[in-house]
C-alpha cells in the first residue's frame, strides 16, 4: 500500500536533452496543524497535505489548508511547481508526450 493518497508519474531530463529519469510527485494525507506550527490561532481542523518528489533532487513541502478537503485541492495543484521546475527541467507523461503544451 503507498503512503500517498495520489500520485502523478512523471519522466524528466535536464534542459538541452540527457536520459529521461523517472519523477513520481506524491501527496500524502492531511494532517491537523498543531500550534507549534504556525504563528496565528488553529482551530483543529485546519489541515497540512506533504507534497514529496521522488527521483528529482528537490525539497518537499507541506500546503495548508482550513480544512483537509481544501489541503487536499491545493496539494494537488502541483501545475505552477512544475512550471517552476520547468525553467531548469523538460517534463513528459510517462508514456513520453511533453507535459506541457507547446506554445505557437
């Protein structure tokens, strides 16, 4: 069983070309946000969902929601992220079209 509730697989190079490698982004469960946290009130349902990247070399990250079905929608709106990423990586569908459309 995978510790994550979704994932999207992914394949990626470094700009210019290079071998594709595997890239699967997972997100994990949201949680409630304890106190020690965060800097203002928590009401106990307000929710964090970890967001983890598994064969590129990037830090993973928590998204806060007010509730863990809002943490949830956020988490899995990974598109600006990868468009980040994309400044430094080309991304494809693991059945190997680009990921993201190409501009005319």
């Amino acid at each position: 069983m995978s510790r994550y509730i979704a994932e999207r697989h992914l394949l990626f190079t470094k700009k210019g070309g290079g071998t594709r490698k595997k890239l699967m982004v997972g997100i994990c469960a949201p949680v409630a946000v304890s106190q020690g946290e965060v800097r203002y009130p928590v009401d106990g349902i307000m929710s964090k969902c970890h967001v983890e990247f598994e064969g590129l070399n990037e830090h993973s990250f928590d998204v806060f929601g007010t509730d863990s079905m809002q943490a949830i929608n956020l988490a899995s709106n990974i598109e600006a992220v990868i468009k980040r990423l994309s400044e430094e990586y080309d991304f494809f569908w693991a059945a190997g079209e680009p990921y993201f459309e190409e501009e005319d």
